[in-house]
C-alpha cells in the first residue's frame, strides 16, 4: 500500500495522571474518508488535536507523509499543517463576526489577496454550502445546522488537502445529522480532499467512509473498511457497536447493515433447507440531483420518511429493512416465495401511491431550499434467494430488475410549485 | 556490606528528620510559592515581549483603531464625570485647607498638580481597568474556552497578533489621551467648587497653574500612563489568554475567576509601580 498520510507510531498522551491514548498505531490515507469511532470520552478528539498540532504526544511519534513531525524544520511544519483544516466540535465560530467574516477571516489574515478576490471566494463557498441568506447574520442568530454549515465553510475556503471534522453531526436531529455526512461526502468528492472524522453515529458514517478506526480502551483496535468491521470479533463491538446500534434503530426503525446481515443469517438458519426468501431493494434514484437542487435536508428528510414508511409496512409481516448505500433501503422479507412477494409489493404500490408519496413529499418539501423544483424517482426490484445463496448476489438480482414505483416532485414552499 | 537493623536509634533519626521536615515546611512553602511568582514573571514578560513583538504590521492598524475606539472612545463619558467630581472635591477640600492658613490662591496649583501628576493617572487607569480590562479578560477567556483560540492555532493565525497585540498598542495610545482628558476636566471641575461655588477668584485660579505647573509635570503623567497601559493591557489579556490553565476553576467559573483576578491584580500592581515610577522621575 501507498505511504501513509498521517501514520501514528506508539502514540501516548497522558494529562496529569490520566492516560488517554496508549500506544496508538493507526494509518490515514490519502483521498479517502476515515472515520475514527469510538464511545464519548475514549479520546477521539485527543487524536484528532494530535494531527494538527494543538497536541504533543508524550511519547511514540506521528509522521506526515512519512516524515516525522518531530523533526521537521519549522517551515516545514507550517507548509504542512497550511493543508489542513479543522472543523471543531462545537465550531469554534467567532461569535463577535458576522457569517461573512467568519468564513473571509482565515483569508483576510493569512493570504494578501485583494478584497474583491476574498469577496469573489466567500460568496462561492456562501453559495456551496446554501448561507446565502445568513451572510450578515452573527453565529448566535443561527440555527445549529446554519452554522456547521458556516463552520464548514470556514474550513474550505483555505482549500484544504486534509479536513478534520471533530463530531460534525453533534446536537443535529437525524435528518440534520444525515444531511452534514451527506454534505460532507459531496464535498469530499467535489474538492478531493482527505477527511478524517470524528464521530460515534453508527451506523450513518459507514456510508460515506472509506476507512475506520475504532478507539477502544486508550487504543486503536481496529483499522479497515466498514465492510471488514462487520466481520471484527471483538469485545468493541459488543461494547460500542451494538449499543450504538440498537440506539440507531429506536431512533429511525431502521435496522444498521450489520444487524440487518445477522438477523438475515440467524432468520435464514430456522429456516429448513430449500425454503425461499425475497429481498426487496428500493432507491431514490435522482438524490444526488436532488441535493444539488434543494438541499441536503429536504433529501435526506425524503430518504429517512421512505425508509420509516417502509419499515412500517413490511416489519408488520416480519420483514427486516436497513439503509444501504446513500440512496438505497434494502428489505428481506424470510417467509416469502416470489408471488407472496409481489403481492405483498402490489399492496404496498398501492398504499404508496395514496398515503406514503404525499407525505414524503411534504415532510420534505418542508425542508426544501430555494430554488427549482426537482423530480426523483423511486425504484423497487424483487428478487427470490435460496438459503444457500449469498445475500448480495440476491441484491444485485433485484437490483437489476428494478422498476419505477412512484414519482416525487419536490420544491421550497410545496410540491406543487 | 551495610546491614539495616531496626534499633532505637533508628526511630530516633526517623522522629528527627520528621521534625526538621515540620520545620522546614514553612521554608519550603515560601521557596515554592517565589519560584511560582518568578516562574510566572517570567511568562508575563515573554507573553508581553511577543505581543510587543507582533504590534507593526498593516494588517494591525485596523485592528489597533478598533480597540483605540473601544478601550478609549468609549471610556470617555465615565472618565470624564470621574474626574470632573475628582476636581470638584480637590477644589472644595483644598480651599477650605489653605484658607486656614490664608493661601487661597494656591488653590489652582495643588489641584492641578495633584491631577496631572498623581489622580489623573492612576484613576484613569483605574477606571479604564474596570471598564475595559475587565471585559478583555472575559472577552479573551470565552474565547479561549470556546476553543476559538484554538480554532486561530489551525487557520495559522497567530492568536497573539491577531488578539494581543492590538489591544496592548490600543491601550498605549488610548491611556496617556484618556488622561490628558482626565487632567482637563478634572482642572475645569476644581475651578467650577472654588470659583463658581466657593467664590475665589478665576485669574488667580488660573494664574496659579499656569505658574505652578512646568511641562516636565505633565510629561511625567504621561510616562506613568504609559507604563499603567502596559501593565493593565499585559495582565488582563494574560489572564483571558491562559484562563483554561487555571487550577482553581474551569469552564465559565475559570472566565469569572480570571476576570476578578485581572482587575485586583492591576488595581495593585497600578499603586505599586506608581510609587516605583514616582520615585525613579522625582
């Protein structure tokens, strides 16, 4: 594998007698999303201060590209730490500057461009990150998604190679919380930045990171894609994972792609052998347009409505959903042949069209910006699977064989705008 | 081979050495609390040094003007009725002293003298302390709590020039023009108690100053001013700066804290060098 990034090397930060982090070896990679998980408290934040220098380590060592932060020259060090952004916690904004200067400050002081070059950059990261209206509002005016938004901002206009998000979902509501993941990872692709996040809302990070780090007990105990955490053994994930887990589902009804994959293999086990199953995949095939066209909030408002209403319907008659992907809600149902299913499929096109569209369309409507109306549409594809088959080549088979059940017309203000 | 055995004597050294442990404990308090004091002397000057350090630049003048109006501009009304009650007291006290000893005329004199090289000074840096030192303190320390300060660290702004420097070169310009004002009023508020009121006569009044009060007077106010403005400024962005190493407190109490601290410990340290400062220019 390529050289690492940032790579820690027997990493250890003590404060006072308290030993937070102990013998941290951990990778980041360039171009990716890492994600660093963990419980509130486990020192998460600690790690991330590391990287950008607002914290020595006792003792091990952290090396940028390879090269040791410790013995770098000064100038070195601050061309290297030029590249990197942070997003804090609690953002960090200057609460005696408007938005406007919030975000023209990190211009203003380090660069000498012309006023009119610094004016031309803030209002095109203004506009990326939907504050247009908020400009000459101070942060106290704004909501706290408005002014992560605003944070955000201020962590790219630099543009930055590396941005680290320090808990960026923290105090949203779960469509708030999706929408800043989903804006993060479109800014990711957008700019090509590498973005290490801190965060513990599990499962929503797995869908937009590369990489995982889990900190658990002052040490990073797992590093690998979200895929390959799925299959880690170890008392983490029972700890962390589950709780944060069964949390997510009281919260959204919807089951995380890890329990959905145990509940399918314990539900598929009872099963004697032969018997049939049916997965159903759904998407809202046009998201990322519909991002583009009315904001991450009213999108992700759309995604999380279709997947309660899902769920609703098809955990009545035992069938299991989860999230999958950005734009995908994937649902087993165990004790169904292909006719039960599309029977049952028939029932809920039915109960869609009259109930369930006119309702997503509103709730997300509501969190519609302004701007052009958009039209989404949702997909479903039904596939039968035997206990033997892998569950994923029964996705990809309904994936394949999905067709249009319903279209969403969203605007600011109303569907019918 | 050294063998220990455990004898009467043995108990008798250990009874001895606790006793001088007893003993020397008061030493050892006072050696530990002076190393503190110097240790942290020497933070303030180096923290002083690089504000003083980071003053030129243009990028500082916006924001030096910006503090000049807020330390000084602003601080004009509440030093202007301090001392024009200032004077008018030194009028009335210093008419019915000098009356008994039939130097009435000597009135414009003593007032003045004692405004330009003494009260107007230290009140005005008294009053600008409570004012606006104390709001530099609470200011800096949220933002050092609200990790903004931190927040500079990563945009790589300097967080002593951006937030230090500006607000000591502020108060350098504001203190010695805040105390000329003090001085004005203050002579205008004694002449208001002994002539309005007290009905001595203006030209002598005024004759009396203009006799009395030499050029190196005022210039003198003005250099204590001067060094009032950087012990003020240096100990209440100082005690903002670093409110999150307190070890009494955290949070919003450390900010509260920090901010008592910064008046009291400006407050003193304004006497002290008066007294410092009065002895090296008489």
């Amino acid at each position: 594998m390529d050289t690492p990034l940032i790579e820690f090397k027997n990493v250890t930060k003590r404060f006072g007698r308290k030993t937070v982090l102990e013998n941290v070896n951990l990778r980041i990679y360039e171009g990716q999303i890492t994600t660093i998980i963990g419980l509130s408290g486990s020192g998460k934040s600690v790690m991330l201060k590391h990287i950008i220098g607002l914290i020595q380590p006792d003792e091990g060592a952290i090396f940028f590209r390879g090269k040791p932060i410790a013995r770098m020259k000064k100038s070195e060090l601050a061309e290297s730490f030029s590249r990197i952004s942070y997003m804090f916690q609690g953002n960090a904004l200057f609460d005696s500057l408007t938005v406007y200067d919030n975000i023209a400050l990190p211009l203003q002081e380090t660069t000498n461009l012309k006023k009119a070059e610094i004016d031309r950059r803030v209002m095109a990261r203004v506009e990326q990150t939907e504050l247009s209206e908020a400009i000459h509002k101070y942060p106290s005016e704004l909501s706290g998604g408005m002014q992560k938004r605003a944070a955000l901002a201020r962590a790219l206009i630099t543009d930055p190679q590396i941005v680290l998000f320090d808990e960026p979902t923290t105090g949203q509501d779960p469509v708030r919380k999706n929408a800043i993941l989903s804006m993060i990872a479109q800014y990711q692709r957008k700019f090509n930045f590498t973005a290490i996040l801190v965060s513990h809302e599990i499962p929503d990070v797995y869908f937009i990171s590369n990489r995982i780090l889990a900190l658990y007990d002052r040490q990073i105990v797992f590093q690998g894609t979200p895929e390959e955490l799925e299959n880690f053994d170890h008392p983490f994930m029972d700890e962390v994972i589950n709780s944060l887990e069964a949390l997510q589902k009281e919260l959204t009804g919807l089951y995380s792609k890890r329990q959905f994959a145990m509940l399918n293999h314990v539900q598929l086990k009872r099963r004697t052998f032969g018997e049939s199953y049916c997965i159903v995949v759904f998407s809202l095939k046009e998201l990322h347009t519909m991002i583009t066209k009315v904001g991450h909030d009213a999108a992700q408002e759309a995604l999380r409505n279709m997947g309660l209403y899902i769920d609703k319907h098809f955990g009545a008659i035992g069938g299991i959903s989860t999230r999958f992907g950005t734009n995908e809600i994937i649902t087993m149902l165990p004790y169904s042949n292909l006719d039960e299913a599309e029977n049952i499929m028939g029932n809920f096109v039915m109960d869609f069209h009259e109930q369930i569209m006119p309702a997503i369309q509103t709730g997300a409507c509501k969190f519609a910006s302004e701007g052009e109306s958009v039209e989404v549409t949702i997909l479903a594809g039904i596939a039968e699977g035997k206990p033997t088959a892998t569950v994923d080549s029964v996705m990809n088979l309904a994936k394949s064989q999905q067709k249009e059940i319903g279209r969403l017309t969203c605007a600011a203000g109303g569907a019918n705008k | 081979m050294t063998v220990i055995v455990n004898s009467p004597n043995g108990s008798e050294n250990e009874a001895k050495r606790s006793l001088v442990t007893i003993v020397l404990r008061p030493f050892a308090f006072v050696g530990r609390t002076v190393i503190e004091w110097i240790n942290k002397m020497g933070a303030v000057t180096i923290f002083l040094s690089m504000a003083l350090l980071r003053i030129p630049g243009r990028k500082q003048l916006f924001k030096t003007v910006q503090q000049v109006y807020y330390i000084g501009a602003r601080s004009i009304t509440i030093i202007m009725l301090v001392s024009l009650f200032t004077g008018m007291v030194l009028g009335l006290q210093s008419y019915h002293a000098l009356s008994k000893f039939g130097a009435s005329g000597a009135v414009g004199s003593l007032v003045s003298l004692s405004l330009i090289m003494e009260l107007g000074p230290v009140l005005t840096a008294i009053m600008i302390t409570a004012r606006a030192g104390s709001a530099i303190t609470a200011e800096i320390g949220i933002q050092r709590i609200s990790e903004q300060i931190d927040a500079l660290s990563t945009m790589r702004i300097n967080p002593i020039r951006y937030l230090i420097s500006p607000r000591i070169s502020a108060a350098i310009i504001s203190f010695p023009l805040l105390t000329a004002v003090f001085d004005l009023i203050g002579i205008l508020g004694g002449y208001v108690s002994a002539v309005v009121l007290l009905g001595l006569n203006g030209g002598v009044y005024m004759h009396s100053i203009n006799t009395y009060v030499d050029m190196s007077d005022v210039t003198n106010g003005f250099v204590k001013s001067i060094v009032f403005a950087v012990i003020v400024a240096t100990v209440c962005c100082y005690q903002g700066y670093f409110a999150h190493m307190r070890k009494d407190s955290h949070g919003a109490q450390a900010v509260g804290l920090a901010t008592t601290s910064a008046v009291v410990t400006s407050c003193v340290l304004i006497l002290v060098s008066d007294y410092v400062v009065t002895s090296m220019l008489v």
